[in-house]
C-alpha cells in the first residue's frame, strides 16, 4: 500500500438530536462508533551527520500498528518520543498523508475526507480565547459548526446543554482565566457539535492530580453515552488509570501492548514482570519499557530437523524489541487480529477519493464572527487599551514640547522637516508589534481551520479589518493630532486630513512589513533580527533623503525600497507646498538669515526632488499602498504556507 492511502473519513448519518453522528451498515458492529486501524506505519526522512557529508535518512516513526478503539476510554501511552502523539495524529487524520500507509476505518468502512470536520479534537495546548467568557467561546464555536439551518435558539440550547454537561453553570459568564476551565472549555466546543468519536492530546498536561482526576471522571460520564474517545496521555495516577477502558502502549513506534486496561498487569506478569501491590501499573508499565529492570529472555529452542532433543538458552535482547515480539505472540495479538480481519474485508482493493473540503457557514458568516470575536477580544482588557492610549499621548506631548522652542521664523523648513522625520520614524517603529496579530493566534488559527471552524480567506480578512486596523488606527491618529496641533503644522482641513492619511498610510504598510516576516517558523531571534536590519536599512535611506545630494548615484534606488521615504516626501509636499517662512522679512532682513537657509517651500520641495504637481504627492502615496499590498499579499501566502504544512 502506497503512503498516500492512508484512509481518514468518516461515513455519518443523524441522531434524533439533528446533530451528526456515524451509523454503521455492518451487521457486526453497532450504532456506536469503533475505529479500527491497520497496519499503520508512518515514516519520515531526517538530515543526520554534518555539512558536507550530510547525508538523508528514513526513520520510523510508527511500526505496523493496528488495533480497535471502541466507546469508551481508550488511552494511548508510552515514554516520551514513543509515538503516542503521532499515533493519535494519525488517527484522527491530522497527519500529513505523506509518508503514511495503512487504513484507518469507522466500523469498518471508508469514510469521506472530512473525518477531522466531523469528530473532536481537543490540542495539548489550551487554544481558547482568553479575554472571552466560556459562553463566549462555545457560542463562536456553535455559529461556525452547527448547521445553518439550526435556529439561534437550537443553538442556544446546544450551549447551554454543554455548559451544564461540563459543570461550568456558575462560571459560563466569566473569563477562561484558569487552567481547568480552559480545557473544560477546549473540551466544550468540541462537544458542540456532538461528535461521536473525540481526540484529545494529553489532556492532564499542566493539571494537578485533583483536577486531572476530576476531568477524566467527566470524561467518563461523556463516554457513557456512546462516544468513542482517545487520548494520549503520560504518566497518570491510579486513580485516573483504573477508569480506562482500553489501553495501547506505544515504544519506539512499537505496539507493546493493546487491550483492556484492566488485563495489562496480568499480561505483564505473563511475561515474568511482577508489578507490586503499591505500584501504580502506569508507572510499572513504563519503567518496564524504559528498561527499569534487566530483561532476560527465555525460550525454547527446538531443532527441527531431528526432533529428539529439547533445551532452553538464555540471552539478552532490548526490552522494548522483546516486549514487540512478545505482543505479536500473544492472544491479544491474535483476537485483535481476527476482529481486524473481519472489519478490514476488501478494503485494500478500494481507493481513497479526496473531495474538496466544505464549511458548514458561508464565507460572510465566517467572516462576520471572526471580526465579532475579534472586536470582543481587543476589548477584553479595557484597562491594557486606556495606558497604551495614555502611553502614545504622553510621548506626542513630550516630543512635541522639544520642537515648541524652535522659532517659525527663516528656519522654520528645517524645524517641520523635523517634525515631520521624527511622525514617520515613530509611526514606522510603533507598528513592529503589529506583526504578532497572526503569531499570537497561530496555535489557535490552525486548530480551528483543521476543524472547520472557517476557512483561510475569511480568517485573514477578519482579522486585519477587526484586529490590525483598529489596532493602529487610535494611537496614529492620537500621537499625529498632538503633533499637528501644538507644534503648528500647515492649517486648512485638506492640508490636515491629507498629513492624516499618509501617516495612516505609514502605519499600515510598516504594519503589513512586520506581518509579511513574523509568520513562518518559530525563529524569533532570526525574526527579530531581519526587522532590525530593514528598519536599520530604512532609517539609513529616511537620513539620505534630507541630503539626497549626498548619495551615489548607483545607490538612489534604493529609496524605493524605504517605506519611510515615501512616507517623508508625501507629508513635506502636503506641508511646505505654497508656505513662505520668511513672512514679512525685506531682503535687508532676510540676507540677515544664514546662507544655507530656504524660505520658500517649493525651492526646498525642488531641491528634495519632489515634483510640485500634485502627482508629486500621489506617486508617495500610490508607492506606500503598493508595498502594503505586496507585505499582505506575501502574508497570505505565508499563512497558506503555514497551515499546508500543519
């Protein structure tokens, strides 16, 4: 079997809740869902040694593992690096298909491709929106999985049912501030849409003992109703242990055990592993499989050619190899073999149809949820947005107040042009912090993408109209006005709103600049340090441009590549254009004026080389607006990027 025919769908039909749920049409198996997987091997290639010799390598990551999860608890454990994780991944068809084989079947039959659309999975890390209420959350979730056709109140009362179901009545209109209302919650908009068979990764991870026990106990009551859920989990306590229904122990990618939970210490005493009374058979298992214990292997060698003699020999070979091959002799083996047999029947003749994945809401409806949960996000923590706005009031009245001694008399060119150098430079570095809007989210964005929340064009507009936009627009608009009003910039409403929107223009593309290189691999260092170097690159060009003489000329190119250049030349035609800043003075007193000194505003426009037509200004403005559509376009593709290899 090829890697590609990994099979990851689901078949569904409808409970008599309207919600989805999977049927089954063979006769061995029940309404309930039992997810069998055969053979699964999953492989992927590394770079071992070093440059040049550096050489290609396939390691195996998953070993021919197969097994039945049926309703019920079914946990996947192992040491660290075993392959519980990747297993689980598979499972749930969130693995790249691209260096796996085998089957993965519900009761027995290929499903559809949108199998990760139609369970729940719930990640290690607690994606949930913080600065909402739990009810908040699960509403986002029942607006974009539910159907469209559902009523608001059937919605509703799907929420209210999960809130209650999950004990969080007093707390579902307060913050998912704590740990374990947050992966209560995780857990609640997974549970929305009613899924038959629930994914969780590690669920106890960060929880103490208490409230791990609490939340396994609740998800035992959930499993109770037919659900079918599988985990991965580490190390657990006794008590979290005994409630297991199944247990599949994973080393190295080996299956060492599948089975009853219950049955597991008595396999390992089968096979002369005593695990005492007082001992956690979790902590047993694993120090069994991490080579606690020295393991000395027994057996029987027969010759067969003869017949006539009999003897045993002893040897040493690797726990885990042993524990594999002691697995794959086994009665477990065996049984879970025969029933695999039979759910399996001719699937390997049959190939796996890709469809086109579909969202249960309309681009429109994705879009608009996206920028309520946004708007509510950016005003969950009023007090954080009223210092930051106080913060960028502040610093436009201490700048302005350096510039208030400088005189408007035959030096007034170079005191604007400052000015105006100080509103660019600022609004450029003020908006590197613009770039983590899609960084902060990531974890969150492809969770919720994977599971078919909304899809990637609704996402990336949502959040640039409701998150970046408002974001940016206050403090420029706050900091320009302080700026513009005490210092005394060009009077008029065209002068004003003509600064407003080229500082705007500013902020938007410095803001674009910093979204295009944050997205992308977690290399903060390497990201921070190509920020520097273009913000380092534009303030060299930003200096250049009040001096343009100063330049060679094989370097005058490179302007066009200074979002700050664009930004100064568009605000020093709409401000010296038509001025006179020697008003008054005879030519007695303006020869009184140092000989560097320019009084008229287009002589100065001409010596910057700024054209004084108005496509002088325009052409600033349209170079700022491309290089924002080049950054959010690069963005885009970036976050295509980012969620194919997710």
């Amino acid at each position: 079997m090829s890697s590609s025919d990994i099979q990851v769908s689901i078949p569904m039909s409808v409970r008599n809740t309207g919600l989805p749920r999977i049927s089954s049409d063979l006769e061995t198996c029940t309404e309930e869902p039992v997810l069998s997987f055969h053979n699964i091997c999953y492989r992927v290639k590394v770079k071992s040694g070093f440059l040049p010799l550096q050489k290609t390598v396939e390691k195996e990551i998953l070993s021919n593992v197969s097994g039945i999860m049926r309703p019920g608890l079914n946990a996947i454990m192992g040491p660290t690096g075993g392959g519980k994780s990747v297993l689980l991944n598979v499972l749930a068809g969130r693995k790249d298909r691209h260096g796996i084989s085998g089957d993965v079947l519900i009761n027995g039959a290929p499903p559809p491709a949108d199998f990760k659309h139609k369970s729940g999975y719930v990640v290690q890390d607690d994606v949930v929106t913080i600065t909402l209420t739990v009810r908040e959350n699960l509403h986002f979730s029942a607006a974009l999985r539910l159907p469209a056709t559902m009523t608001n109140h059937e919605k509703n009362e799907q929420v209210n049912k999960v809130i209650e179901e999950l004990g969080l009545d007093e707390e579902a209109d307060s913050k998912v501030v704590s740990k374990r209302k947050r992966k209560r919650t995780s857990i609640g908009m997974e549970l929305i849409t009613d899924p038959p068979i629930l994914f969780l990764d590690e669920p106890t991870t960060g929880l103490d003992s208490s409230t791990a026990l609490t939340l396994l106990l609740l998800l035992k009551r959930i499993s109770k109703q037919g659900r079918t859920i599988i985990f991965s989990i580490h190390r657990p306590q006794y008590s979290i242990f005994k409630l297991f229904d199944s247990l599949t122990l994973l080393a190295s990618g080996k299956l060492v055990f599948h089975g009853p939970a219950q049955e597991a210490v008595q396999y390992f005493t089968s096979a002369d592993y005593h695990c005492e009374p007082y001992n956690n058979p979790a902590d047993f298992f694993l120090d069994v499989i991490c080579g606690g214990s020295s393991v000395v292997v027994n057996r029987e060698k027969e010759d067969y050619e003869a017949k006539e003699t009999e003897e045993f020999y002893k040897r040493d070979k690797p726990v885990v190899e042993y524990l594999a091959e002691l697995y794959v002799n086994s009665s477990f083996y065996r049984e879970i073999k025969d029933k695999l047999d039979k759910l399996s029947g001719d699937q390997k003749k049959r190939s796996l149809v890709f469809k086109k994945t579909t969202y249960t809401t309309s681009f429109c409806h994705q879009l608009r949820w996206i920028m309520i949960r946004s708007f509510k996000n950016l005003l969950g923590y009023p007090r954080i947005t009223i210092i930051q706005i106080l913060a960028i009031f502040a610093i436009g009245v201490m700048t302005s107040f350096i510039f208030l001694g400088l005189n408007n008399n035959c030096t007034g060119i170079q005191n604007r042009a400052s000015v105006l150098f100080t509103l660019t430079v600022f609004q450029c570095f003020s908006s590197v912090s613009a770039g983590r809007i899609f960084v902060l989210e990531e974890k969150l964005f492809l969770h919720e993408h994977m599971s078919g929340y909304y899809g990637l064009l609704p996402y990336y507009l949502g959040k640039l109209l409701s998150d970046l936009i408002p974001r940016r627009i206050l403090p420029s608009i706050i900091f320009t006005m302080v700026l513009y009003f005490m210092f005394g910039l060009k009077q008029g409403a065209k002068a004003f709103f003509t600064m407003m929107l080229t500082v705007l223009l500013v902020t938007y593309t410095a803001s674009s600049m910093a979204l295009a290189i944050t997205i992308g691999p977690s290399w903060d260092y390497m990201t921070t340090f190509v920020m520097n170097l273009y913000f380092v690159f534009m303030m060299i060009f930003l200096s250049m441009s009040l001096y343009f003489e100063t330049i060679a000329p094989v370097f005058s190119w490179f302007r066009y590549l200074s979002i700050p250049h664009y930004g100064f030349m568009a605000l020093q035609h709409n401000e010296f254009l038509g001025q006179d800043f020697c008003p008054g003075l005879n030519i007695t007193e303006r020869s009184d004026c140092p000989n560097y000194v320019i009084c008229a505003g287009e002589e100065f426009l001409t010596i910057q080389g700024i054209d004084l037509s108005p496509l002088g200004l325009w052409v600033n403005l349209l170079g700022l607006a491309s290089m924002m559509i080049f950054f959010l376009i690069i963005t885009f593709l970036k976050l295509l990027v980012l969620k194919k290899h997710s």
